[in-house]
C-alpha cells in the first residue's frame, strides 16, 4: 500500500468515526451558526453539547434505545 493510499484510507475511517460518534456535529454547528449569524457569539463545545444533551432527555422516543 502507498503512502496516499495509507493517508486516504485513514482520513476515510477518522471522518467514519466522527460522523458515528457524533464528534462532527459542534464543527457543523459551528460552520452554520458563523455562515448564518456571523454577529452572534458561537456558543462554546461544552455549551454545545450541554444543550444537545438537555434535548435528548427532554425528547428520550428520539434515542434508539
């Protein structure tokens, strides 16, 4: 295997593992809320989540299990 094979297949598992786990969803936020709202404040990673947290217990028929 090359060297751009290599690096090719691991950005394809990193940016797998992200979108399953969730971990891309503050940069999409982020990339949305400065392209929509450019005078606003972006709200920090722990505010983001926080507040992601409180909409999944407030709407638990949303979650899988």
């Amino acid at each position: 295997m090359t060297r751009t094979m290599a690096v090719r297949s691991w950005r394809a598992v990193r940016w797998y593992l992200r979108e399953i786990t969730g971990e891309s969803a503050y940069d999409r936020y982020v990339e949305h809320a400065r392209g929509l709202h450019p005078d606003r404040p972006v709200a920090s990673r722990r505010e983001f989540e926080r507040h992601r947290q409180d909409l999944e217990n407030h709407r638990p028929q949303q979650r899988c299990c």
